[in-house]
C-alpha cells in the first residue's frame, strides 16, 4: 500500500509549496491454510477454516470477512466482522453448479484489508464428502486478556453422505434430540496442573465455543502466563496452547 504525505509551512500573510513524500507500506498479511469439507442432509454445509495471518508490528488484526462469488456476484457472508477461524455457510441445493460456486477469506485489519486468499472452488467431485468430525478447533484471540473464546465440533456419526437425501434432519445448532455425545475441556499451567474444568457436558453434533474467562474452579484470577486446554470425549483428546497477557 502506498500513502502520499504533505507538510506546508503556513505564514501570516501566505503559504508555502507543498512537500510530499511518499510512504509505502508492506502488503497485509492474508490467512494461512485455508480449507473446508463439507456435510450434507437437508442442505449443504460448506465448513470452512483457516489459520490468522502472521503477526505484523505496524498493523492489527480485527477480524475476517467471508465471502462467496456466484454468477460473478459477490456475497459477504458474514453480517458483523467475523472474529473466530472457522465458518459455516448453509444453503439448500443449488440450481447452478457445484463447480461454479467460490469462496474466499480476507483479513481485516486497522490499516485496511489483506488480498483474498486461497479462492475455494466447489467441485462435483467433492459430493463423496466425509461426516463433521469431532475436533479441538482452537481458540481466539491468543494471546489474549481478560478472556478467549475456544471453538470446537462434535463429529455427527449418524447424519447421511448421499446429497439431497432429506431422510434425516441433523441437529448442527443445537436443539434436537439433545446432546449425543459428553464433551469434556480442562485448563491446564505451564506445570501441568489442571485449574479449571471449563466444560463437562453432552453437547449435540455441530460446532460449538465455550469461554474462558481467565479464572480457576473456584472463580479467581490466574496469572499471565501459558495455559493448554484440553479436549477429551470418547475416542478423542486434544490439547492447545493459549496464552494469557495481562
């Protein structure tokens, strides 16, 4: 990006020419690893995620804008600034294409927006898709103070792969049958000591966050520091790193 900067000397009785000077700065860093999979039942689900761009000294992350391109049209699909590094887009069946549907991420930042990274290109070949998985998604913002959202998914083992089979109905938000599948997430100190269970529940398939407010099992205030948490359900564990500024 370039700036072009002017002084003028002013007098009382006149002004002096301008001096300008031009100022490039480096382009914003876009994200990284930019992906997506898909699940089907009564609508497609395209379930995109992505890592936050490298940090950058002289300018700050804000969040991300997520778009699809359509018929040469452009769609923001997010209505506020998106903030986490996963999203989900639902659409029923769509007359046009698979293979003419695109999608792409921007970073958003203090000083203006990056590039659009990694255009996703929707192929009929995708329709073999795989069932949502149970993962540990990550958490944002990290660093962080006073508080981190963590994300995560809870793998839905009965929903169909056949595209357009409206026989089951999946319960990806919530509600529904009610929760199949116990979800446990421990915070942990550099030192290995677990200081607060944050979640210990049965949550439905679907994707889901939780918030850590920077506090142990009895509601104190930790310390600056780095923390993992860890998910564990049946036939899962995962652990991250987060860390705590104050």
């Amino acid at each position: 990006m370039k700036y072009l900067y002017s002084v003028t000397a002013v007098y009382v009785t006149d002004e002096s020419e301008k001096v300008s000077k031009e100022v490039i700065v480096p382009a914003l860093n876009p994200v990284r690893n930019f992906d997506y999979t898909f699940a089907i039942a009564n609508a497609v689900l395209v379930i995109m995620t992505w890592d936050a761009p490298e940090s950058q000294q002289y300018a700050t992350l804000l969040g991300y804008n997520v778009y699809e391109f359509l018929e040469g049209n452009e769609i923001l699909l997010n209505q506020e600034l998106w903030t986490e590094t996963s999203f989900i887009h639902e659409f029923e069946k769509p007359s046009t294409p698979l293979n003419r549907i695109h999608y792409g991420v921007v970073a958003v930042y203090d000083l203006g927006n990056s590039e659009l990274k990694d255009l996703l290109i929707l192929d009929d070949s995708d329709i073999d898709l795989q069932p949502l998985k149970t993962q540990l998604s990550g958490n944002y913002p990290n660093p962080f103070n006073p508080e981190t959202t963590i994300s995560f998914s809870v793998g839905n083992h009965n929903s169909p792969h056949i595209y357009g089979d409206t026989s089951y109905s999946p319960h990806i938000y919530g509600g529904g049958r009610g929760g199949n599948t116990h979800i446990r997430i421990d915070i942990f100190n550099i030192r290995g000591q677990k200081i607060k269970t944050l979640l210990d529940e049965f949550k439905d398939a679907g994707h889901h966050k939780v918030i850590w407010h920077g506090t142990d099992d009895i509601g104190n205030p930790v310390g600056s520091g780095i923390y993992f948490y860890r998910m564990t359900t049946e036939g899962y564990s995962s652990v991250r790193r987060m860390i705590l500024m104050k």
